[in-house]
C-alpha cells in the first residue's frame, strides 16, 4: 500500500528571545570581574547562545564570529575588529594565533573588556 505524504511546508515558529535571567547574571558577573576569566558557552544549534552573548556585551567588548576562511584571514579578521575598540591594533603582524591572543592578553585588561569569539 502506497501512503501519500502532505507536502504542504509549515511555516516555521518564531519565538522572541527566551528569558535566560540565570545566565546573563553568571555571564555578567564573569564579564564584570576584574580576575582574568575562559568561559565556553556550548549548546546545541540554534537555541539562542549568539543572542545571549550579544545581549550582555558592551561597546568595550570585542564579538568576533569565525568562519571557514584559513587561519591566517580569521587572525586579521579578529585583529580588524579589536581595531574597532584599539586604533591601529590591526596594523601589526600576528604570525600566529598564539601572538595574537598574547597581544590581546596585554592590552586587554587596559583597553577593553572581554573578547568573545564565536564559532561558526
């Protein structure tokens, strides 16, 4: 016996931003701090982890979204965007993600908050 499938699409469900009170205070109270601070935001697709981070930043904070380019575009690409906050910062060389994020990791504490990177 043959079933016949509805091919009609549905659209799809668009829910506003869930309140994730808990989570923006432990984040906000990270970003806060004066103790150097890693923390991983991880979670399955599409749940709302980029909204989260981008409603708690400020505009002394670097947000970078990585993609699928090679290492050394994604190194330019973090360092233009620091530039944002830093004048110049993009002007030096970073061989390596290693002398970028030890550059990062001197300035940082004196010119701007946190740096988020985002994976694609």
């Amino acid at each position: 016996m043959l079933m016949k499938h509805n091919t009609e699409r549905i659209p799809a469900l668009k829910l506003g931003f869930l309140n994730r009170e808990k989570e923006i205070v432990r984040l906000k109270k990270v970003l806060d701090s004066n103790d150097p601070a890693f923390v991983v935001v991880y979670g399955r697709r599409r749940i709302g982890k980029s909204t989260l981070l981008q409603k708690i930043i400020s505009d002394k904070d670097v947000y970078y979204c990585a993609d699928q380019r090679n290492s050394s575009l994604q190194i330019v690409g973090l360092a233009e965007e620091i530039s944002r906050i830093i004048p110049g910062f993009a002007d030096a060389e970073y061989p390596s993600w290693k002398a970028l994020l030890a550059s990062i990791n001197s300035r940082a504490k004196h010119e701007f908050n946190s740096t988020i990177i985002k994976s694609y």
